[in-house]
C-alpha cells in the first residue's frame, strides 16, 4: 500500500534516530569524531533511501 510502512522501515527510522542520539551525546561529552558523524549521515541517507523506496 502507498505511503504505509512495514515494520523494516520504522526499525531502521528508530535505528537512526537512536545513533543520532548517541553520536550527539559521544560529541557533547568526548569532542567531535568526523567519522561518527559521516557514519551517521551513510546511515540517514539509507534510511530516506529505504521510505522513498517503500512510497514509490
């Protein structure tokens, strides 16, 4: 069905949203780790892959 999502889309959207989490929080308290943060957007960019994927 258009614009509904499976259980795969919202565990990877909860997925994403918890490394977000975590990447921020590792920032605030050890200093920015570039890697993380491109780690983080790979991570982003798949999971709007994923949904605009689910949608079409």
């Amino acid at each position: 069905m258009p614009g509904s999502t499976d259980g795969s889309t919202k565990t990877m959207g909860a997925l994403t949203v918890g490394a977000l989490v975590a990447v921020t929080a590792y920032t605030v308290a050890l200093g920015s780790n570039g890697w993380l943060w491109f780690g983080w957007v790979v991570l982003g960019l798949i999971t709007l892959a994923l949904v605009a994927s689910r949608r079409a």
